[in-house]
C-alpha cells in the first residue's frame, strides 16, 4: 500500500499540474462566493482531482475540503485546500499553493504545502523531519531559526486589514528588526525554512493552517493561536521558530512575558 507522505505528494503533482495549466489563462472562469472570496474552476478541479486518488486508495478515510465539504467519517481525515492563495492566483501573482493535510485521531500527521508556480514544495511526517524542494524531487531538511531575541526578528503578517487589534501589531512591528507582508502559507513555509522567525494570521479555517502546522513543528518550530494555544480551530495562527514565540504571543496579548 503508498504510504500517506506519498499519496499526499502524488496528490499534490496532480493537482499542481491542473492548477499551473490554469494559472493565467484568460479564460479562467472565477466566481464569488458566499464570503465573497474568489473561486475558480482551478480551485474546484484540484480538490476533486485529490478526492479521486485519495478515494482510491484510502476509500475509508474521510475528506474535508475547502470547496466541497466533508466526506466520510471516521478516525483518518484529509484536510484539503485546493489553491491557498486564490486571490493571488486570479491576479497573476505566483505565490498561491496546494495544501494537502492527514489528520489521524486529531493530530496532524502528514503535510504538503506545493506551489508549483515558485517551483518550491515543503512537506512533512510527524516525526520525521520537514523537507523543501523543488516538486518531484528529494528535497533537503530544513530548521527553523535560532533568533531568540525578539529586536533581531523578521515577521510577518497576512490580512492587515483583518487584524482584531491593529494597534498591538503595529506595536509588535516596533519591536522587531524586520516586518513584512508575505502573506498565506507562504510566510508559514519561510519560517519553517528559517527565512523568516514568526508569521501571523488574523483570520483562518482549518484547511488553511493543517498541512502547514506539521511542518512548521517537524522544522523545529512552534504553531499556535494568538493565545498561544496549540490548536487548529482558533480563527487564528501564529507560526515561529519557538524560541520568540512567547514574545510575539505577549505583544499581541497586550503583556509581558515572564
């Protein structure tokens, strides 16, 4: 039987070639939904494309996917997010990815975040280490950081405009030595690889952060909400190399850290 890493991966090479063929073709058709984000028919081939091989070779395990729901019941499920980074995606702007999770009795146990138009994958196994390379290749382990003091960090944070309060992440930013933008999975997979030392997400479901989790704490990191809780279902995230973590998670909680 495939192993769960490489299912996920085979997954992942083919919803990167559906996603790629599509990506910046002017008769993409893109749709609004309900909360107003974009959705295209790249996003919903992708998903189905996942479902059909993990439908053939896990027909027992259960599916949740951004675009087309839950499927199945029980103690092994996929979580599935076709294409993080759809508003990227529909601009033209090449940093969007699969991601592609295997939760097992309520842990993250494998996960692949792919972004086949920068030509970089991550992925990981619990308890294995996390990898980065270049789709279809071996790939190389990757650490996170060692910065431990919060004045030489590099952050960075998606959905500004969704921050709950602004004023303690424009304090955060005073703190630190760099702050950027990057955004989405993106700024999770540059902390996992040490590029970067802490990442937040103001707003977030599940599908968005699983895959992402995994491999952020295989590298040696830290995941959590903007309480500090290690959980996936706080509407919020915040990645690290650990050793700055109770200094971010004190600057957006308005204290000090002992």
């Amino acid at each position: 039987m495939v192993v769960d890493l490489d299912l996920a991966l085979a997954a992942c090479d083919l919803a990167d070639r559906l996603t790629l063929s599509a990506f910046r073709r002017p008769s993409l058709a893109v749709e609004t939904k309900a909360d107003l984000s974009p959705v295209t028919e790249a996003d919903r081939g992708a998903e189905l494309a996942i479902r059909q091989l993990i439908g053939r070779e896990r027909p027992s395990d259960a599916v949740l996917g951004e675009e087309m729901g839950t499927t199945g019941w029980g103690e092994r499920r996929w979580v599935v997010d076709p294409i993080d980074g759809t508003v990227q995606f529909v601009h033209g702007i090449p940093v969007w990815a699969t991601l592609l999770a295997l939760e097992v009795e309520g842990v993250i146990e494998v996960g692949v975040a792919s972004a086949p138009a920068l030509g970089r994958r991550w992925w990981a196994r619990r308890g294995h280490g996390a990898y980065a390379g270049v789709p279809g290749e071996a790939g190389e382990r990757i650490r996170v950081s060692s910065v431990a003091d919060l004045s030489q960090a590099s952050i960075s944070c998606g959905c500004i405009r969704d921050f709950p309060f602004p004023e303690r992440l424009v304090d955060l930013a005073s703190k630190v030595k760099h702050d950027r933008g990057f955004g989405d999975f993106w700024q999770h997979m540059l902390v996992a690889e040490g590029a970067c030392d802490a990442a937040l997400d103001p707003v977030d479901s599940l599908w968005d952060i699983a895959a992402l989790q995994v491999i952020v704490e295989e590298a040696g990191g830290k995941f959590s909400d903007f309480a500090g809780e290690r959980r996936l279902d706080g509407g919020n995230a915040v990645s690290s190399n650990g050793l700055v973590h109770d200094q971010v998670i004190a600057a957006l909680s308005g204290t000090v850290p002992a």
